[in-house]
C-alpha cells in the first residue's frame, strides 16, 4: 500500500511538470514513474540513472540512423534492426542492474525510430520530447522514492547476510552433531545464488547512502570469504562420510586415513575461522566505518574480488540474432503490406524483442503482459470516452486517475502481476489520449489498440520462433561449459584462482534449479563441488612446483599434475572414473611427500589427500 501511494505521488507530480511546461506527451512520464520505482530507494535511484543513459543513448542512435537512411526504408530497418540486437546482447551478457541501460538503449530506438519512419524531419523533436518525459519521470520517482519513508537498500542486504551466515553455521553445526543427510550440495548452490542476489543490491549500495561505497567494499571481502566457507563446508563433509565408509577404509592404502584425520582437523580449523571472519565483516557492515580495514585482521582487509559472474557470448548472440531477424521480418511486412499503423505495431515487436529477450522462456512474461494491455486498453477506452470529458481541472484529474494507478502499484510490488500490472499502466493513458486536453480520438484509439494487439502477437510468435531456448540445451550447455572450465583450471589455463572460483559457483547456483525434478539432481550437485575443489587443488599443486628442491619429487610431482589434467580433459566428454596409473602415482606422491624434508612438505600432504578424495568422488552424471 505504501509503495502503492508512493508511486502515484510521483506519477502525479511528474504528470503536473509535464502538463506545466507544456509537452505533449505525459503519459511517458506515467510510464517511466512505474517502470523505474521500485520498494527499495536506492534501487529506484540506480534504475533511474540507468533508464536515463539508455534513453539517452537510444535517442542519439535513432537521431543518427532514421534521417540517414530515410529513403532506404529496408536498410534503415536493418540499421535499427542492429543496434536493438547489439543492445540485447550486451544485456544479456551483464545480468546486473546495469543490462537495464542497454535493454532501454535498444527499445527506446524501436519507440521513437519506427513511428519516425513516416516524418524523418521531425525524429530530432520525438527524441529530445521522449528524453524530457523520461527525465520528467526518473526525477519525480527518485524524490519521492528517496524522501517519502524510504525504505534502504541496506536493510535489505543486511537481512540477505544474516539469513545466509545463519544457514552457513547450522550446516557446520550439523556435520559437528554427526546428522545424516542434512548439509546437501543443493543447499550450497541456493547460497552461490543468494551470493549473486547481495552482487546485485551491491550495484544499489553507493545509491543508497554516503557509506555505499565502503558496504560495497565489505560485502566483495565477505563474499570471497563465504566462498572460502562453502569449499570447506562441502570438502569436510566429504571428508567425513569417506571417513566413516567401510569401502573406502578397505580399499584406501596405507597411510591415507591417517591423513585425511589430519587433514579433517585442519579443515575444521580453517571454517571454523571462515565463519568467525564472516561475522566480523558482518558486523562491520552494520557499523560501516570508512577505515573498516582498520578494525578487521590484515587477511580482511585485503581489496575483495566480490562476484565474478557467468557470461555466455552464445547465447547472448543467438537471442539477439532472434531479435533481429523478428524485428526485420517485421519490417519488411510492414514496408510490404503499406499498413498505416504498422509503425506502431513493428516498434511494440521491437520493444518486447529486446525487453522480454534475455528471459530462457519469453512466452509467459509477454502473455501476461498482453492480458495487461487487454485491461488497459479496454479502462483507457471508458477513461477517454466518459470520464476526461466530464473532468475541468488537474485535481480532478489526479482524483480520477487514483483508482487505476493505486491498483497498479499494488500489483507491481507483487512479482507474479508485474507484467500483468504493467501492461495496464502502460496502456490506458496512451488509449486514453492523456495530454494537455485529455481528449481521445476514437478512430485513432482503436487504431492504437489494434496495432498493439497485433505487434504483440507476432513479437510472440517471433519470439517462440527465434528467441525461445529449449530449457535442456541450456542446461546441458552449462554443465558443459563447468565441466571444460574444470579442464582448463586444471591443466593451468584458466585465470586467477579466487576470479575462476567466484565464476564457477555462480554457474553452479544457475544449474542448480534446472536440476530440481532429476533424480540425480543431488549427486551431480554434490559431484560438482569435488570436481571444482580437485580443480583447484591441482592448481595450487602446479603453484608448488619451483618450490620442489628434490629432483625425484618434481618428477613426480609433474607427472601426476600432467595425468590430473588428462583426468579432467576426458571426463569433459564422458564421465570417467580414476584411472589406476592416476591413484598410483597419487600414492607414490604422498610417500616421497613424507620422506622428504621440505618447508612445504604438510601443505603438500593435505594438498594430495584432499585432492584424492575429491578425485574419488562419484563423477557427475550425463544426460545427452
């Protein structure tokens, strides 16, 4: 409800300011006040700034490419065609707060150019009146937003950290207590994700205080540290249940158990000190001093790598190579049908092409979205027709378009009716003819209203067609790109440690909920994380070569790291258990490890074991 009032006191003083200086199109203010707020202040403030430099950004190319190519109908739509895909790619591939620019940078070229197509002469004036509306509507939402109770985007952070400490401690407390099944790699790819979720409010943080920029700073050191808690989490209850196998005790040489209790105790140890590390950073987010680094052990105040995330430059071409052949088709019915209204159908294509473009399963979210515009246009016709006549003043007009807008600010807090929500208020005001008379031309209207209908019905048809991924193929395309990055990190070709581990969790917490329903969706979870830790053991091996002085262990020691590499680059093709040459060597390894005398030579050891263990673990299942 509070959000709900919120937004109409912006969409009202925006909507007062547009009518006040006299431009001729406020429902774009309407518009852009419900497109950017959002419940969290500081989220509406970063939206807004991003809305504002993709407007911008689209403006200009339309200015640049529709008076260019105006006589070239066919190649101008291939130009806007492009830059709407190149705008979609670079989305797809951020998946922060920031894809917000580029998406509007793309639709805002589909809004202003395709309906400028018919009067190139006046496109520079639809530019700079759309870039005024939009500015119009970021700034009454970002007032109001900001100083009306806000609600801070720190709030929220601090809660997401507290939730995700807790669940981290009660697993640790679990395995302690020696409970059966209860810390599951499930649980562990769920934290990855709600890693990505502090990643994202984080973009929000310098928004939403003075003290943004150093909660920022904690949160990227808090982040590397939770990544350290679910490594040693998932390896000490490996440790454990290989402890307590009969099999394995049967079958594992001498000297191995005896060292993997060693190694167990040192694990314990260093989460132990992981979880204590996260509680001092958490309390120095509720603080937020600007010397933090002051009052954390050196090991913390370190500059944090904070989220490496995921980008797949496939994908991301494929769907806006999708966008691109929907909306030229588009075009060329359009340039080939000679329809009047086909500048408005084509720029609504264009528009759902690139907003609903980086979702897997588009369909959903635009059928929503039609049944939105459904309701809009049928109240934006009754609005029109019967009330704006009858209305004399702005009051009035405030008074009379409160229902509506509250009801929609209601269901735009809600995540299932956002679409739904949207469609509405986007809609009714455009049907309506809200502008300085509020009068509405009804052949015009109906006109608006068919070519709504239509432009979103074949972007869905465009979409299912060219835009739609087959949920399977994604998966199977992630897991192959864990399994070949898993290679490549082992044989030492990959990049930083902490980047590489920060990148594979966040694929493991995307894989995670396309897993749900699989049998197996546990094991091969839970295969995952020994596979990533045996990866990165591998690598801190290879990291141990120059300091090797004993030339039979360095000749060991590289034939082992060679084999581990030749391990991990077959099993990127099919799953493949340990080969005996591999354990073997594994096993001489940890016997000249002993003999020898060197500074390294513990770290050595539990390298080896832990890297043994993992090696064993159950390979990951594939589904082709």
């Amino acid at each position: 409800m509070l959000f709900s009032l919120k937004c109409l006191l912006a969409a009202s003083f925006g909507l007062y300011v547009s009518l006040r200086i006299g431009l001729n199109r406020p429902f774009w203010v309407i518009g852009t006040v419900y497109l950017v707020s959002q419940p969290l202040s500081g989220a509406t403030l970063s939206r807004g700034l991003f809305r504002l430099l993709g407007t911008v950004g689209g403006a200009i190319a339309t200015v640049a490419l529709v008076p260019r190519f105006a006589n070239a109908p066919l190649v101008l739509s291939a130009a806007l065609a492009t830059w709407m895909a190149l705008c979609l790619y670079l989305a797809m591939l951020d998946r922060t707060p920031r894809a917000y620019a580029f998406l509007l940078a793309g639709y805002t070229t589909s809004l202003i150019g395709f309906p400028a197509v018919m009067v190139p002469e006046d496109v520079f004036t639809i530019a700079i009146t759309r870039v005024q509306e939009i500015s119009i509507g970021i700034l009454a939402a970002t007032l109001v937003h900001g100083l009306v109770l806000p609600r801070r985007v720190s709030m929220r952070v601090h809660a997401r950290v507290a939730a995700i400490l807790d669940d981290a401690e009660r697993w640790t407390r679990d395995m302690r207590a020696g409970a059966s099944d209860t810390v599951l790699a499930s649980d562990r790819s769920k934290v990855a994700a709600d890693l990505l979720e502090l990643h994202v409010l984080s973009i929000h943080l310098p928004f939403d205080s003075a003290h943004g920029v150093a909660q920022v700073q904690i949160l990227r050191a808090l982040h590397d540290r939770m990544l350290d808690v679910l490594m040693l989490s998932s390896a000490v209850e490996d440790s454990i249940a290989r402890l307590h196998s009969p099999q394995a005790r049967a079958t594992d040489a001498t000297g191995w158990h005896e060292l993997m209790q060693a190694s167990l105790a040192a694990q314990w140890a260093e989460l132990n000190l992981a979880h204590a590390d996260c509680r001092v950073l958490q309390e120095q987010l509720r603080t937020v001093r600007p010397d933090w680094r002051l009052q954390v052990p050196d090991r913390l105040a370190r500059n944090g790598q904070g989220a490496v995330i995921h980008r797949d430059h496939r994908i991301a071409a494929r769907s806006a190579l999708g966008a691109f052949v929907g909306i030229l088709l588009s075009c060329v019915l359009w340039i080939i049908t000679g329809w009047s209204e086909g500048a408005t159908a084509v720029s609504i294509i264009g528009t759902a092409c690139v907003l609903f473009g980086t979702l897997e399963a588009p369909a959903p979210h635009v059928m929503r979205y039609l049944l939105g515009s459904c309701i809009g246009v049928a109240v934006g016709l009754l609005y029109g027709l019967l009330i704006f006549p009858a209305l004399s003043d702005f009051v009035g007009l405030i008074a009379a378009l409160a229902p509506v807008l509250l009801l929609c600010g209601s269901f735009l807090a809600r995540p299932p009716f956002i679409m739904a929500a949207l469609g509405v208020v986007l809609t009714f005001p455009l049907i309506a003819g809200l502008g300085a008379t509020s009068t509405v031309n009804i052949v015009g209207a109906l006109n608006n209203s068919v070519a709504l209908f239509v432009g979103t019905a074949m972007a869905l048809c465009s979409m299912q067609l060219f835009q739609t991924a087959d949920a399977g193929r994604n998966r199977a395309r992630l897991e192959r790109s864990i399994r070949r990055d898993i290679a490549r990190h082992a044989a030492g070709q990959s990049d930083v440690t902490r980047a590489w581990l920060s990148r594979m969790l966040d694929r493991i917490g995307l894989l995670a909920p396309r897993l749900q329903g699989r049998s197996s969706a546990a094991h091969d979870l839970r295969a995952l994380f020994a596979d990533v830790r045996a990866a990165r053991a591998s690598s801190q091996l290879r990291a141990l070569d120059t300091r090797l002085d004993n030339p039979h262990v360095r000749a060991l020691h590289a034939a082992l790291i060679e084999r581990v590499a030749a391990h991990f680059r077959a099993r990127t093709h099919s799953p493949r258990s340990v080969d005996a040459h591999l354990l073997e060597l594994l096993d001489r390894m940890r016997e000249a490890a002993a003999a020898s005398s060197g500074a390294d030579r513990e770290h050595l050891s539990h390298l080896l074991c832990g890297l043994r263990r993992d090696l064993l673990a159950s390979p990951l299942t594939h589904r082709h």
